[in-house]
C-alpha cells in the first residue's frame, strides 16, 4: 500500500514537472507571440500612418489636377479667343490692303486722266495764246506798215506827228508782250507738272483708316 502511494506519488510529482515544463514553454511561447502581436501592431500603425499621409497626398494632387485642369480650360479659351482676334485681324488687314490698293489704282487713274486733261487744256492754251498773239502782231504790223507808208510819202523836213511816233512804240510793245506771253506760257507748263507731280504723291499716301470715295475730277 505504502509502495503503491508512492508511486502515485512520484506519478503525480513527474506529472506536476511535466505540466511546469509545459506551462512554462507555454508561457514563453505567449511572450513571443505577445511581442509578434505588438510588433505587428506597431506595423499596423505605421501603415496606417502610412496609408493616411498617402491619403492626404492624393487629395493634394488631387486638389492640384483640378486646379490645372481648370488653368488648362482657361488657357484653352484665351487661345481660342487669341486665335479668332487674330484671324478677323488678318481678314481686315487683306479687306484694308484691297481697299488701299484699289484706292491706289483710282488714284493712278485719276492722275492719269488729269495729266492728259492739263496737256490737253495747255496746248489749247498755247495755241490760243499763240493764234491771238501772232493776230494782234499781224494787225500791228499791217498798221505799223500803212503808217510807215504814209510817212514815206510826206516830206523830209516834215516833222513826226506825235500819234505816228505813238504807233511805232504800240508796234514794238506788241512784238514785246508776244514774246513775253510765248516765254509766260512755258512756266506755267512746268508749274502744272509740279502740281501734279505733287497731286501723284498725296494721292499715293492714302490712309488706310479713312473711308469714302475719291473725287473726280472733270477736264
């Protein structure tokens, strides 16, 4: 009996060691995964900081692309718009550049038909003149003559009537203006030509701001 309890006894004491074998690998297992739990809760935070700074970030860039897109649409516009200025600037630029050269030809024109009309109205102006000057110098000249005739006729010691003497000055003074009307008439022809040498360049320096037709001129 007492062998018996004994045994039991060492039974028990063995099994005792072997539970306090057991419960201390147990224990020590359970602060190893304590300390696994811990770490990995400590990672768990830090990805957690992690995912919400990258979170934050995103909402940034986020805020920033729509802040970009909103300068690309407002650029986009002003391009747009750029480019409708530019092209109804162009149209008008070519509408003013015909509008000028138009002008230009008319003006061409118009000096043309005025330089023929000053040669034309000139030269009936010089025959004019020449016709009434040769016609008045013909007519004084038949009166000079009839007069030298007549004074031919009378005798030597006779003295000059003063109207005689008159005549043969009248006739010199005719002979006089015909050749000053003859040398009048060609500065008048050069000053014609600067006129229209200058008519030529103002008509060519057209504005391209003014509007209106130009003005005819009749010959």
């Amino acid at each position: 009996m007492d062998e018996q309890r004994r045994i039991a006894c060492a039974e028990v004491e063995r099994f005792k060691g072997d539970l306090k074998q057991q419960s201390n690998s147990s224990m020590s297992k359970m602060r190893e995964f304590e300390e696994k739990i811990s770490s990995l809760i400590k990672e768990r935070d830090q990805m957690i900081k992690h995912r919400d700074s990258a979170v934050e970030e995103a909402l940034l860039w986020r805020t920033e692309l729509g802040k970009a897109l909103e300068r690309v649409v407002i650029m986009e516009g002003a391009v747009f718009r750029a480019e409708e200025k530019v092209r109804v600037t162009e149209a008008e630029a070519e509408a003013r550049i015909k509008e000028a050269a138009l002008r230009e030809a008319a003006a061409v024109k118009e000096k043309q038909e005025l330089l023929t009309s000053l040669t034309m109205l000139q030269s009936q102006l010089k025959r004019q003149h020449v016709s009434e000057a040769k016609q008045v110098f013909e007519e004084k000249a038949e009166s000079c003559s009839s007069n030298n005739a007549v004074n031919n006729n009378l005798p030597e010691t006779k003295h000059m009537d003063p109207s005689e003497e008159n005549i043969d000055k009248a006739c010199l003074s005719v002979s006089s203006a015909v050749a000053r009307d003859i040398q009048a008439t060609e500065p008048t022809i050069a000053d014609v030509r600067e006129v229209s040498s200058e008519t030529e360049e103002s008509s060519l320096d057209i504005p391209v701001q003014q509007e209106g037709p130009s003005p005819s001129h009749q010959p």
